[in-house]
C-alpha cells in the first residue's frame, strides 16, 4: 500500500511538471496573430484604426506615416503617440512584438 501512495505521488508530481512545462512552452510560442488579437484588435480591426482613419496598419498609411519595417512598429509599439496605449516590454515580449510586427506586415497589405 505504501508503495503504490509513492507511485501516485510520483505520478501526479510528473503530470503536473509536464503540464506547467507544457503551458510555459505555449506562451512562448504565441503567433503573432495571437500577440494582435490580444492587444490591438480592438483598436485595429481588419488593419483599421477606430480612432484615427489615417493611421490604420494597411500598407499605404503605414508608408504614408514612414513606417516600412518591424522594427519601425516595435517602435510606435514601445513610445506611441497620442490616442494609442504604451506596450512596453512588461505587456508585450521583445519576441511577440516583433512576431506581432511581421504579422501586421504580411496581414495588412
């Protein structure tokens, strides 16, 4: 009896190992449209701006407003302008704002 309690013991402390684990690889490995859905969707629907039509993410009014690359909108991203909430690196990762940059590139053409 005691031995089969320590199998138990054993066998949900590696479940629960194996979970943690498997939830800490997910985070990390969240898409960009993931890292989008959460935080600009509701600003950003379809690539629009529901505060500023001139500054949605379509390519012709990033360009218009020099923006061209990930880099760029990591940029805007980390020191926005008025009308856009801050994402600094505490909200979003250096690794899902650049995922959430290129994915506004090639989504928003």
């Amino acid at each position: 009896m005691r031995r089969f309690i320590i199998v138990a013991v054993a066998v949900v402390g590696l479940w629960s190992f194996a979970v943690t684990t498997s939830a800490k690889g997910q985070e990390k490995e969240r898409s960009g449209e993931a890292e989008f859905n959460e935080h600009c969707v509701v600003c950003h629907p379809g690539g629009g701006n529901v505060i500023n039509a001139s500054k949605t993410l379509h390519k012709k009014d990033l360009e218009a407003n020099n923006i061209g690359t990930a880099v760029d909108i990591i940029k805007l991203m980390r020191n926005p302008g008025s009308g856009m909430p801050k994402f600094d690196e505490s909200s979003v990762s250096d690794k899902g704002a650049k995922e959430m940059a290129e994915y506004i590139l090639k989504t928003f053409k």
